[in-house]
C-alpha cells in the first residue's frame, strides 16, 4: 500500500491526484495526506505553542474536510493556498472553542514552575526554538498567523496575503508588530539569535 | 539625506520583500537615522527569533484515524456534540443562571440597579498598614476624566468624583422606616449545622460572634442591607464591626463569596494575610489554614491592601497573598499556567529576572493588567523592557511619556491602565 502511494506522489501531476480523489480513490486520498501533512501538521503545532495533541486533532479536522469537499475546490487558485486557507480557518475555529477554567487546586503552598530556565544555565537551541514557540502562540492569532506562515511555512508575502485574504500591506503591517512583540517579549534570547 | 522614516517597512526589508531601490534607500536611512535603526534592531531580533519555528510531521496513525472516520461517515471529530462546546454551552447555562438569580434575589429585596462593573475604582489613601482604608465606592458615573491620583503607595490610586459625604444612594435604604444600621446580622443554614458560639440555630450573628461551618454545612449572611456574603464548608468567619460607614468581617479559613451592592469600600473582609476591600463587585475569597489567601473577583473591582502594596483586581481576574510575604500580582483566569506559576514564583519564591522573563515570553494582550502590576515592583533595568512589551500592546495615551512611566509617575500609570482596560474587557 505505501509503495503504491509513493509512486502516486511520484508520478501524478497535482491536478491528476486530486481528479483521483474525486472519484474515490484511497489511495490518491492517502497519496496528498503523505504530500501535504507536514504543511498542515506544523501550521497547526506552531499556532498552537507546540501542542501535538491539538495539532494532530486539527490535522485530522482538516483532512476531513478537504477530502468530502474535494468538489468544492475549483482550481482558481493553488491548491496549497486552498489548504493553508482551510487549515487557518479551523486554527481559529479551534482557538474559539477552547476554554480554560481555573484550576482551583494547589495554589496555596509550594507552586513550581513547568519550566525553569536559570539564567546562569545554559540553554539548549531546542529549548529556545520552545520557548519561542511558546512566546508566538501567546499573541493574538491576527499577529501569530502571518508568523507562522512566513517563518515555519517559507511562504511570500502576495502568498500570505491569498491565504489571510488581506492585503499585503496588511501582512506586513502584521509581521511588522509581531516581530516588535516578540523581541519584547524574547530580549532575553538576544544573544541566541544569528 | 532621505528624511523620510520607514519604521512600517522592516518587515519587508528585512525578509527581502522590497524592490531593489526602495531597498538601497531604506540601508541608507537606518545609517543616519538613530531611531530608525533602533527600530530596524527589534523588528530584525523579532525576525530572527521568528525564524527558529520548525516544520514537524503529523505523528504515525493519524492518516489511519482519518480512513477510519471517513469510513464511518463522521463529518468531523468535533461536531457539535463535541464534549468541549458542551461543557461550554452548560457552563454558560450556569453563569446565565447564576446572573438571573442575582437579580432576581436584588429585585426581591428592592435593590433595582444592576451589579455594574464600576468605572476606575476609589481608594482613600491608606491610613497606616493596622486600618486599612475605608472602601469607597465608585460611582457608575465615573469617567477617566475625573480620575486623580493623590497617594503615595503604588498602583496608583484612582479617585472619581469626590463621593458625596450623605448617606448612601436609595436604592440601597432598607424598604421600610429610616436608614438603619443593624447591630447584628441576620445568617441562615444552607446546609448542614452551622454554629455561632455554641448554638447551631438560625438567628443572628453579632460583632464579635464567630461563625463556623463543618464539612457538611453552609451558611448564607446578610451584610446589613447591602449585600449577602455565603459561607463554605470548613470555614470560620467573625464579625467585627458594622455601621452606616463601615461593614467588616473577619475570614480566618475557608472559603466565602461575596455579593455586595453597594458604594465601594463600605464593606471589608479581614484575612490573615490581606485586607479585602469591596469596591462594588462579586467575588470568592478563600483562606487555607496558613492564613495565605486567595481572591477570585466575578464583577467589579476589590482591592487588596497590605503593607502598602496594593493591588486592584477587575472581573475575570485572581489575586494571591501569602501570609508574611504581602500580596501578590493579580492575573486573569484566562492566562496560561506557565505564566500563573512563573508569577507566582516571582511574588513568593524569589523567581527574580528569570520568572519575569518567563512572565514576559507567556503574556497576552489581556495580561497587560498583570504587567502593569509590575512596573513597581521590579528593578528600573527590568521596568525597561516590561514597557517595551506593554507598549506594543498598548500605545500610552497622550501625555504619558517613557520617561514618566520608568519613574513611576502615578498620573501616567493610572491613564495607561484606564487605556489597557479596553483590552481587559473586550
């Protein structure tokens, strides 16, 4: 079964994949999961501070989605632009029904923080790519998407504005203030930066 | 020399996404201009930080989960029976419940003026650390404008409009006879037994008169005539004095809620480690056996006082103390758990640079009130940079100058937070 959905992801033209997919093709639809799982896997993560978990269940959201409305894709325009669309849409959906309730529990007494960074301790580059990740999920999400899809994704400016469906004078006013919030909030990693 | 200043284009230029000749005029700016390259340095550190996200693959299975769902027809894992909206949809059921109730029970009793959130709240200047100021409240009619800031401590005090020096407004006047203060309190059983001295009765509690509740037992305490406080299991509470210009209870342990209708500070409650002051609100203020304590306000605003620190705690927001070690930073409930205990560890535990800077990397926009709390209680190094994230948050309003805030000018601090409440709230 892989060695068949490799040699989809090898020969077929985007276009043909998606054509297989209509019409109900397993193995095509596992073929563009394989293709494009990483985009949507770390859109998702990276929204999300690193979470996994929720990254996944977005991952899944979206495929499901993608593939039983296949029909609604017309080709107007690139299909990545269409996934991304749909895979920061669902982000934010996501970000709307999460809740957090206080916990009311040990509070009082002893409370340790989950991560203790001393500033005499030296920190490793995966500790810093966290605490980073962490520090762009707490902005708002009209700030922290044109992050991610810039710097986790590679995408351009005109690209980000298609997916955001803003202006690009919106992206980089965007990218402008989160840059500016995150050296705020990261002075600290100064040195750490190349 | 290019006078014109790019500070909206650093994005771009940084990333390469400027035509070549824009490009060479900006590299010649940011060589000239001082505060253009200093804007240049932080957009590129954001850049540069911004560039250390990874890509990542999905984790194996995930395709199989998908093939199984698709295979099985589920539109999605999170339609709308999904666990979450539901515990959503009946957690608000609650609250939309909870709020009926109140009015219902402020109609039954004749009060009709809503528990409002109150403009900037009113605190008297504190006396000395033993008698905490009286809790004035805070008129619905009270705007930015007429806030001024005379005391000394910090946060910055925020007085309205001078409260008239009469009685209270009418609305809270008992319904029948002349305003009255009652020498006692009127308390019944909600559950179980609860007992005042050695009785166990349903009566009246007066000052001086403790009342206890076991594991199985809840009381319900009129505050005079403006308010009720309910008392929780395993609590012990005291009443310590009540008149026209001032209600106090003490809580030693336990757990109460309050809902008080009335002008802000007229009523108190005692912990070990903190004076509550009601500022017109509703809130659950909860005593361990150590005498530290911990406030969660549901509307309005209370302040908590001690040792000359003070801090102002909206709706939404928690608030700990720590017997021996003063008061802490409120924040809201919605804030991340990394930041609740890198700023706990910073009040309490000594955290220093390295639990602020943690506080810093987790702060939202809504966190801005937990930042501002910090501005005096951090050294003027650390004060720098916590303007800088509160400033890309919320410009200060006019007037209200770098320089000003870094000495803690208390005019400046206060219309700054009147600015970041719309953030609070929104």
């Amino acid at each position: 079964m892989m060695e068949s959905v490799h040699l989809m992801t090898q020969n077929l033209t985007e276009r043909d994949l998606l054509a297989e997919c209509r019409n109900g093709s397993r193995e095509a639809m596992q073929a563009l999961f394989v293709e494009n799982q990483r985009r949507v896997f770390s859109v998702a993560r990276n929204f999300f501070g690193g979470n996994d978990d929720l990254a996944k269940d977005i991952t899944q959201q979206v495929f499901l989605k993608l593939l039983t409305k296949l029909d609604v894709f017309r080709g107007d325009a690139e299909f990545t632009t269409w996934l991304y669309r749909i895979t920061v849409n669902t982000c934010v959906d996501e970000t709307r029904k999460l809740r957090r309730f206080l916990n009311f529990g040990d509070f009082f007494g002893e409370s340790e923080p989950r991560v203790n960074h001393g500033q005499d301790e030296r920190i490793h580059s995966g500790e810093i790519s966290d605490e980073v990740q962490h520090a762009i999920a707490g902005l708002k999400p009209k700030f922290r998407l044109p992050i991610v899809l810039k710097y986790s994704e590679g995408l351009s400016y005109a690209e980000i504005a298609e997916v955001l469906e803003c202006s690009i004078g919106t992206v980089s006013s965007r990218l402008n203030r989160g840059h500016k919030m995150l050296a705020g909030k990261l002075e600290h990693l100064r040195n750490e930066v190349n | 020399m290019n006078t014109k200043h790019y500070k909206e284009k650093f994005s771009e230029y940084i990333n390469h996404e400027l035509p070549k000749e824009e490009r060479q005029e900006m590299a010649e700016h940011i060589l000239v201009c001082e505060e253009c390259r200093a804007e240049h340095d932080q957009v590129k550190l954001g850049a540069g930080l911004a560039s250390m996200l990874r890509q990542a693959d999905a984790p194996p299975g995930t395709w199989n989960e998908i093939e199984t769902a698709m295979a099985t027809g589920a539109k999605s894992r999170f339609s709308f029976f999904d666990l979450r909206v539901l515990a959503f949809g009946f957690g608000s059921l609650v609250i939309v419940i909870g709020l009926g109730m109140m009015v219902y029970f402020a109609l039954l009793r004749g009060d009709t003026a809503p528990i409002a959130k109150s403009g900037p709240p009113v605190i008297a200047p504190a006396q000395n650390t033993t008698n905490p100021p009286v809790v004035v409240p805070s008129p619905p009619e009270t705007t930015a404008a007429n806030i001024n800031v005379p005391s000394d401590t910090f946060p910055a005090k925020v007085t309205p409009k001078q409260p008239p020096a009469v009685e209270p407004p009418n609305k809270l006047q008992p319904k029948s006879g002349p305003a009255v203060t009652p020498a006692t309190w009127n308390f019944e059983t909600i559950a179980g037994a609860p007992k005042v001295g050695d009785s166990s009765e349903d009566g009246k509690l007066a000052v001086g008169d403790f009342l206890e509740t076991d594991g199985a037992s809840r009381a319900r305490i009129e505050v005079a005539d403006i308010g009720n406080v309910e008392i929780e299991p395993n609590s012990r509470v005291r009443l310590v004095n009540t008149s026209s210009k001032q209600h106090r209870l003490s809580l030693e342990v336990g757990t109460l809620q309050a809902q008080i209708l009335a002008p802000p500070r007229l009523f108190i409650v005692d912990t070990p480690s903190a004076v509550a002051v009601d500022l017109g609100c509703a809130y659950t203020l909860e005593v361990d056996k150590a005498g530290n304590s911990k406030l969660h306000v549901t509307s309005g605003y209370v302040a908590l006082e001690r040792g000359g620190r003070e801090s102002i705690v909206p709706a939404g927001a928690v608030c700990f103390t720590r017997r021996g070690k003063g008061i802490g930073t409120p924040f809201f409930e919605s804030a991340t758990p990394a930041l609740e205990a890198a700023l706990l560890k910073f009040d309490f535990d000594r955290g220093g640079s390295a639990s602020l800077a943690k506080v810093l990397t987790e702060a939202r926009a809504e966190d801005t009130l937990t930042l501002w709390h910090l501005l005096p209680r951090v050294q003027k190094s650390e004060r720098e940079r916590l303007f800088d994230v509160l400033n890309s948050y919320v410009a200060p309003p006019e007037g209200v100058t770098r320089e000003g805030v870094l000495r803690l000018d208390k005019k400046m601090l206060e219309a700054w937070r009147i600015e970041m409440e719309n953030l609070w709230f929104s």
